[in-house]
C-alpha cells in the first residue's frame, strides 16, 4: 500500500504508541481488501459504545488506546446502553451506569463528541456528496451512502475508531466508484408503500432477499421518499442483509446524476408485488396480544416524528409502556417547543442517547414488544429476548393507549 509521508511517520510511531497501532490496524484492512492507498476522511462514527457490548475487558482496552490521544477528525458516538442522565427513570441498574459513564468520559477525552445516536445525520455530522467518511452504525452506513451519496465501508467500531484517530481510511470498498453500482434491480411498483411500516418491511425483504450487493429500486414515488421512510427502510435492510448502499430510481443522488450508468454489467433483476411475507416474517414469535412496552424510534427518531406522536397522543393516557428513542439534541428541541411535555402527559417516555437493543433490556420486567422498526422487530428477540409485535405508528400508539394489540 502506498502511504504518504505523515502517514508512514504515523506507522513508524511517531506520533506515539495509540496512533502507530491504529494505522498498524488500518494498513491490514487495506491489505486484505488489496487497497492502493489511504484517503482522508472527513468524520467517523463509532458503535459497541455501550456497557453491554464491551464489558470489562473493552473498558480496559479503550482507557489504554485512547490514552492521551485525540481524534483528527469530527467523530460522534452510537447509542450508549442508557439515557445517560435519566437512567434511573428507566431502571437501569447503578453498577451497569457507573461503567457506561466511564465509557463515556474515555471517549470525551479522546476528543469525541459525546452525541450517542445512531443518526448522527440529523445532528450536525452531516457528510456531504462523495466525501469520504469513516462509519460503523449499519443504519447510519446505508443512509450516509445511499441518501446522502457519501463514501463509507460498513466499519467496525474499531476500525472507526482507528480511522477517527489517524483522519484516514484504506481505500476499497463502497469508497471506489466501481462498487457502487448496482448489481439488483428491484421493481417494487406493485407494493403499496404509505405507511413508515412498509418502509421497513420492504428493507427486511430486500436484505433478506439478497443478502450482499447493491439494490436499485424502481417504483417508490417521491413524496413517499421522506427522511423518516428512507430511515427505516435503509435499517431494516442492514438488519436482514448485509447490505450498506442502495439507489432509488430519480430520487437518490446517484440514481439521479449517474441514470442507468450505474448499473452494473450483469444485474439480477428481481419483483417484489406484496409485503405480506415482511409483516409475517418480522411477527413471527409473537403469540400474545399483550404488550408490555411499545418501542419507536430505531433509529432515532427524528423532530417530525415526535410531532406525529405528540398528535396521536393528544388526550390520552396509557395502559403499556411507550419509550421513544430519539438523540439528546432533538430531545431539547422538543422540550422547547413543548412537543416533550405534550407526549409526556399521556406517560409515555422521551428516552435519549441510548437504543432498546444495546441496553440492559432483558434484566426488566418486559415480556412482549410492539414497534414500527423494521430493525428492533429483527433484533429485539435474540438480543433482548422479547416477543414481538411489528406494525405502523398509529398501531402502536394504539397499543400503548390500550395495552393490547387488537389484530
Ligand atoms: Fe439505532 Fe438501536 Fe435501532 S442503534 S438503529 S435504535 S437498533
């Protein structure tokens, strides 16, 4: 691999131990997937923040790496496993805060900003077209690619973080044009696409479908393309597949400047005429119609999002938990424009920096879960071992407000 000068002194280990060993770590990457050369990168995003991934042992690795370093570059952090301060309003034991706040305040030393959301694009680390950035959540990945047309591989945590550290990233994957078309035509003109629900069955399907790759999909309608949509539909097809890039035809931004240049020379093409199988497949070990807790925001909602909630909420009180996720910032935003309060007098919860699958879930009383995610449906019963309802927002709601989902 080829290195410039700054680079090849940063493996020599001239700017000290932490940065030889993150570019050690990089130029393997690079090694592996046959990259040329390293390219600089304008942000990182870090995941495995919380508690429940890292452990012990994680908590000793970061205090060593991140000694006395800074990043080089604008880096925010995934959800940690709690509301960092309101935990105790949503039970999270004092020994599993006490650790998550260690965690925290390495990373706050280390010069990265503490924002602890998986939509670091609604929060001021916004990347612009083709820049090359350095990412490791896969709902954050997708959407940066795929609406946002930036460049990033879907990262590890370590490897952001080493990439955080050094400004730079090997160049190959989802950084070079090549890899960036599309090898999956998918006509979805038949499907009805209305609800955020059908956003996320819909990327289930795909993710499940193909697994890896590039889809380019046919037939979504452009005011049916809001941020929210696309959202949801990106994470559930990270979820279900490892895929980190898709196009829609005439809304994205490579789909719109690039045309049918990006396809690829053999593309498989494939129809998708009804979601019924998604909304099948993402209940499928929920055989109860009680639900202790009904979860929206994965990923994090959005200021819109909470708007819609707050109406749907407007008069009513609860018989099921509702947490909304959402970031620290939005949160604020919502407080001030007495949207928090609204949603808070029905009971429901506005829980911030944090994501139901990274925190200590399973240690609570809850049995059984409703959400609009595509996403949480996926992961919720291996990861935080619950039952599972998945339906629109308005169902949700409606499940909170009477405790049971009615079929
Ligand atoms: Fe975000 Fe957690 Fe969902 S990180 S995308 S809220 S699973």
């Amino acid at each position: 691999m080829l290195l410039n000068k700054k680079e090849q002194l940063m493996l020599e280990g001239k700017e000290g131990k932490a940065v030889k060993k993150a570019m050690e770590i990089l130029v393997a990457l690079g090694k592996i997937y046959s990259a040329k050369r390293m390219i600089r990168i304008t942000s990182a995003q870090i995941s495995g923040v919380s508690y429940k991934n890292l452990g012990d042992e994680g908590i000793d690795f970061l205090k060593e790496f991140l000694r006395d370093i800074k990043v080089k570059v604008l880096t925010t952090l995934n959800p940690a496993g709690m509301d960092l301060k309101n935990w105790k309003e949503f039970f999270v034991p004092k020994k599993f805060a006490k650790k998550q706040l260690k965690i925290i305040k390495i990373f706050e030393n280390a010069g990265i900003e503490t924002s602890c959301s998986c939509v670091p694009y609604l929060i001021g680390n916004v990347p612009k077209f083709q820049e090359h950035i350095s990412w490791s959540e896969s709902s954050a990945v997708i959407y940066a690619n795929s609406v946002l047309g930036a460049r990033t591989n879907r990262e590890s945590g370590i490897s952001a973080l080493c990439a955080a550290i050094t400004g730079s990233t090997p160049e190959y994957g989802y950084h070079l044009d090549k890899n960036r078309k599309a090898n999956f035509l998918i006509d979805v003109s038949k499907v009805k696409l209305k609800r955020e629900s059908d956003f996320s069955a819909l990327g289930y399907l795909i993710g499940k479908k193909i697994q890896q790759g590039v889809p380019y999909l046919k037939g979504i309608e452009k005011r049916d393309a809001t941020l929210e949509n696309l959202k949801l539909l990106g994470a559930a097809m990270a979820a279900s597949g490892g895929i980190a890039l898709y196009h829609i035809e005439g809304i994205t931004p490579e789909a719109k400047k690039f045309g049918n240049k990006i396809f690829s020379k053999k593309i498989e093409k494939v129809k998708i005429e009804s979601l019924d199988e998604g909304y099948k497949n993402l209940n499928f070990n929920s055989d109860t119609k009680k639900v202790d807790l009904v979860s929206i925001g994965c990923p994090h909602a959005s200021l819109q999002e909470l708007e819609k909630i707050s109406k749907l909420l407007e008069g009513k009180k609860l018989k099921s938990e509702l947490w909304i996720s959402t970031s620290r910032s939005i949160k604020k935003i919502a407080e001030k424009k007495i949207l928090l309060r609204k949603i808070e007098n029905s009971g429901a919860k506005v829980i911030a920096d944090t994501c139901i699958i990274v925190s200590p879930i399973e240690k609570l009383r809850f049995k059984t879960m409703a959400t609009n995610s595509g996403k949480m449906a996926f992961y919720a019963p291996s990861y935080c071992n619950l039952k599972v309802k998945f339906g629109p927002l308005e169902k949700c709601i409606d499940v909170a407000i009477n405790g049971v989902w009615k079929s």
